[in-house]
C-alpha cells in the first residue's frame, strides 16, 4: 500500500505531466502549420525543378495571386495568367533548376524563406542567385508571393560571370 505522500506526489506529477503537454498544444499546432506551409512551398519548388512544370507551380496559387519576383524592380504579377506568361518565357531558357531552401521561419499565414535559386541556363551557364522569400497563404494556397535578390548576380551570372567563393559558401549550406 502506498503512503499519502507518494500518493499525492504521483497525483502531482500526474498533473504536472497534464498541464505541459496542453500548454505546449498551441505550440506544437503551430509547429504543424509551419510543416504544411513549408510542404506546401517544398512541393512547389520540387515541382519547378522536376521539369519546369507550371501548371504543378500553378496548382499551389490562388487565382488572385500577386507575385513580386524582381524585389520591386518591375511592377508585381498579378493573377494566375501573368505567371503563366512570365513561366512560359523562362522554361526555355532554363535547361535544369536546383532551386533549394535552406531555412524557414513562420508567423500567422506568412511563411519567410532563405535559399538558393540554382539554375544552368539552355546556352550553358551556370547562374546562382542567394535569395529570401515571403509566402502569404490562404488555406494552403500562395496568394502573395514576395522574392528578395541581388538582380545584379544574375543578370551577370547569365552573362557568364563565374561562380564566386563568396556564392559557394552561400549555396553550399544544408538544404531543409
């Protein structure tokens, strides 16, 4: 038979036990909302370099998306058939893509990006650009989409600008 004090210390801990799993419940759903979201982005980005397929881009939009792929340098895309446009002119100038993530941070329905947009163009050369993204979702689709770069590497990579040691240390972390 067990004493009252080991009794009420079991009842305690018990309790304990209760109390830290339900506080850290609202962490944990957020922890699996910031898994779908970056899912969501992963399955776009896996979906872009398994063959440049934009419809599967498309797929993870709304209708209404707005898209500011050039960090305000030209005026953002607006709507799913504006994308379709710009993807249709980039598909035949990029023969393969290792666009890759290597962090994330979510808040609310915002899901903030650091990456790699790693590319070898059709006229053979090889183009990598450092970049961080914002993704705005609903439900689990992308209606905002923001990229932030140096337009300057890239434009001068697709010249043919060698890889620098600097964008090698940059590209060379671990993807997630």
């Amino acid at each position: 038979m067990s004493s009252p004090t080991s009794t009420s210390r079991r009842n305690l801990l018990a309790a304990a036990g209760i109390a830290a799993v339900s506080a850290a419940r609202p962490a944990l759903a957020g922890k699996d909302k910031r898994a779908r979201l970056l899912g969501v982005v992963k399955s776009l980005i896996a979906t872009w370099n398994d063959g440049h397929d934009i419809e599967g881009v498309l797929n993870h939009v709304t209708e209404d998306v707005v898209y500011h792929m050039t960090s305000g340098y030209k005026p953002a895309l607006s709507g799913k058939a504006a994308i379709l446009a710009t993807l249709q002119t980039m598909r035949p100038a990029i023969q393969t893509s290792a666009w890759r993530l290597f962090d994330s941070a979510e808040s609310g329905d915002r899901l903030f990006v650091e990456g790699v947009d790693e590319f070898w163009t059709t006229s053979g050369n090889h183009v990598v650009i450092p970049y961080a993204g914002v993704f705005q979702f609903r439900g689990l689709l992308i209606y905002e989409w923001r990229e932030y770069y140096d337009g300057r590497i890239g434009a001068e990579m697709r010249s043919g600008a060698p890889l620098t040691d600097e964008l090698k240390a940059l590209m060379s972390r671990p993807a997630i």
